[in-house]
C-alpha cells in the first residue's frame, strides 16, 4: 500500500454534526472556551445515537492493517469544539496531526492544513497523501495540495443538495459510499478514476471486474435564456495549467496528454477504448438502433483534431466492430454535422466568461446547411468541457431540428478550484 497519510475533514465526514452548527461551531467560538460550553457540546452530541460515521473500532483496524500509516483531521471548525469531539468519539486514538481554524492556517478550500501536516510529519510526496471529506472545500484543498481527492458521500442527503453536485463536478479521485470502501481504495487508488485516466494507466486493458466510471454531469444555461440542462458523460479530468493546480497537474498525465494532443492526427489508444466503451454502453446503441456518432467542429483555420479522432474512432470500429444486445451495432460516423457562421470568437483564446461562451456559441454555431437530423440518433462528442457551452447548444439545435435522441460525451472536464 503506497499511502503515507489520511487526512479526514470531521464535520459531516468523521462525525454526522448538522445538528451542531448553530450554538458551537462559529467564528466566535475561536479560542478558549468555558467548561459549560464543552459541557453542552458533549452533551449535545450525545443525544444523536447515529452520529459517528468513521468507528473507533474502524480507525483502530484501518491503523493495524496499515500500522506505517498516518492520521490526521484537518478541519474549519474552531479548535476546542474539534478536540472535544474527537476526544468523546476517539477515546485515546492517537492523531498523528490535527489542524483546526485556530491554528493559524487559511481554512479551506486552500490546502494550507495539508500541507502543514505533511510538514509535520516529514512527508514529502504528495501522491502518498489523501484527504477524505464530503464537501467542495475538501476536494479543492485535496487539489490545491495536490493529493489524492476522496469523497465520503455517506452523509449526503437523499435529495443532493447543491454542493454535492458541486463536488460530482470536481471529478474527485473516488467517492465512497460508506467507510467501509475506504480500504478498498487504499489498496486499488486507480480503479476509481474516471474511464479515460484509468485506460491510460492500464494502457487501454480494463482490468476484469473493476468499475468503468463515467460521470454525468448536468450543464445548465449560462446565457439566461434558461434552456434546459442537458446531461454530458465526462470520461476524464484536465487539471488547469494554472499555480493552484500545478502539484496535482504534475502527476496527471491525462492533463498533459490534452495538450500534446492539440493538433494531433492519431491519438492514443486509450482515447479510442474509452470513447468506444462509452458509446457501447449506450442503450440506443445496444439494442442497434441507427445512431450517428459526430463532434464538435474545429473553428476555421484549426487542426481538425476532433475529426481526426472520429476518423481513427472509425477505422477502430471497421476492424473490431463494437456489438449490441442482438449483435452487430448501426453506427455511422459523420465529421460535419455542425458549422460556424461568420463572427464565431475563441472561447479559450480571448478567455470568454461563461455566459459571453454560451452567447458565442448560441448565436454561431447551426447544424450545417442542407443537411437534416430529423427522426435522427446522435452521439456528440467533445475533447474537453469547461462551461459545456458547444455541448449545450450542439443537443438543443438537433433536437430542435428533429433529432430523437442526442448523447453527449467529453473526454475530459476541465477542473479548476
């Protein structure tokens, strides 16, 4: 087992504590506290039977299984409040670090508690660490320290709330259910990658019985035309070329690959693989329905990349056919079904906000001239999503034009924290 240190978010990660925001966990209760107000929290926490997420007896084996292995809490809540649950649910567990608001650290999302603990403990590899919490800070911090991201969905409600979707987007190392997934993913970090990221480290072999994890991500209107929201299947992860996400970024290779690949002709073979186990995936395709397999359009003037990419996912699909449910599959790839009209701006080159990228693309980007997707299935196909502006108007102009169907795929989601 590679992993040097675990550092647990407490409030909703260790501990189920909505219940403890108001009257304990406040700016105002920094710094020392009187007896009675460690009186009521103890008290107070114990009226709720099902608070403890993470087991002593769990931490207690987790640490026997793995006795090199470090410990630590890296929290927002004040520093009394921290130790006095930690003390009444963890009776003697010894935590190697513990970081609370009080210590003199930028709270999180900024990755100041990780990096203090690892400091601390003479840890220097930022691959040998991860940070394990339910929330949109956890995660980012995770990145900005550039450690392994896990998410404990455990205490998320049933209806998600809009920071859990919040943390879905960020593509998170693993999410787990339950803490008893926890060992599984010390012992197997990769198999919870997003499809594309896994291929590449298993050089396109998907080891039997591992999870192929694709993430829909819903992507709403940003031109305040309030269109609905369309779903995109997101294969995989590019961290941002930018200081808060240079650590991670360094040991991703998914994220340098992107940008090697900008005006390449043949891509490598996992791009291919995971491209063609998501399309096989799909219900339409599997019961063999007609199903038009597209992507997004080069701006004029621009390496066709995503053509080229249809053309080697093509050939792919002529010497291995990909099959359904009753056979053989009715794919047919067509490079052009979309066009810009004259005025289209770079997104990314003129550094476009969200909602000026969706009025971009909303008033130049058609379905080409002449050409007609009525009573048609789709497959669009994009490199990498940022505000999901090309996708968002690439389902509505099919389906608006008479498509029956459109499915949505990136191969990365652009991350950024």
């Amino acid at each position: 087992m590679h992993f040097q240190l675990l550092i647990f978010d407490l409030d909703n990660t260790l501990l189920e504590t909505n219940d403890l925001e108001d009257g304990f966990r406040g700016f105002e209760y920094k710094g020392e506290q009187p007896l009675d107000y460690i009186n009521r929290l103890r008290a107070k926490a114990l009226e709720r039977p099902q608070r403890v997420v993470y087991t002593l007896g769990f931490l207690v084996w987790l640490k026997e299984k793995y006795p090199l292995l470090k410990f630590g809490v890296f929290t927002r809540a004040p520093k009394v409040y921290t130790h006095t649950l930690l003390s009444l649910f963890y009776p003697d567990f010894h935590w190697d670090s513990i970081v609370t608001a009080d210590d003199g650290v930028r709270p999180k999302p900024s990755p100041d508690g990780i990096q203090r603990s690892m400091a601390s403990l003479g840890i220097t590899d930022v691959s040998a660490v991860v940070m394990i919490g339910d929330g949109k800070v956890d995660i980012n911090a995770a990145y900005a320290a550039g450690v392994w991201a896990v998410a404990d969905t455990t205490t998320w409600p049933e209806r998600h709330i809009s920071d859990n979707y919040y943390v879905i987007e960020r593509l998170p190392d693993a999410m787990i259910g339950d803490p008893q997934h926890l060992p599984i993913f010390l012992e197997n970090p990769v198999d919870g990658w997003p499809l594309l990221e896994k291929l590449e480290y298993y050089k396109s072999n998907n080891p039997v019985g591992t999870p192929q994890r694709v993430e829909v991500i819903n992507h709403f209107d940003k031109s305040g035309d309030d269109k609905k929201f369309v779903k995109v299947s997101v294969l995989g992860r590019r961290f941002r070329n930018d200081d808060l996400l240079a650590t991670r970024r360094n040991w991703h290779p998914v994220s340098h690959e992107i940008e090697a690949n900008k005006n390449a002709i043949i891509f490598p073979p996992h791009w291919i693989q995971s491209l063609r186990v998501c399309i096989g995936s799909d219900i339409g395709v599997q019961v063999g329905n007609p199903v038009v397999v597209t992507v997004i359009p080069a701006r004029v003037g621009r390496t066709p990349r995503l053509e080229n990419l249809l053309a080697q996912l093509s050939q792919s699909h002529a010497s291995a056919p990909l099959t359904g449910i009753f056979g053989s599959v009715n794919l047919e790839f067509i490079p052009d079904v979309f066009a810009y009209t004259e005025g289209m701006r770079s997104n990314h080159g003129e550094h476009l906000g969200a909602k000026d990228r969706f009025i971009n693309v909303r008033d130049h980007m058609i379905v080409r001239p002449g050409y007609s997707p009525h009573r048609k299935r789709y497959i669009v196909i994009d490199d990498v999503v940022t505000t999901g502006a090309t996708l968002f108007y690439a389902s509505h102009y099919l389906r608006d034009a008479g498509a029956v169907d459109v499915v949505l795929i990136s191969l990365a989601k652009a991350v950024s924290v």
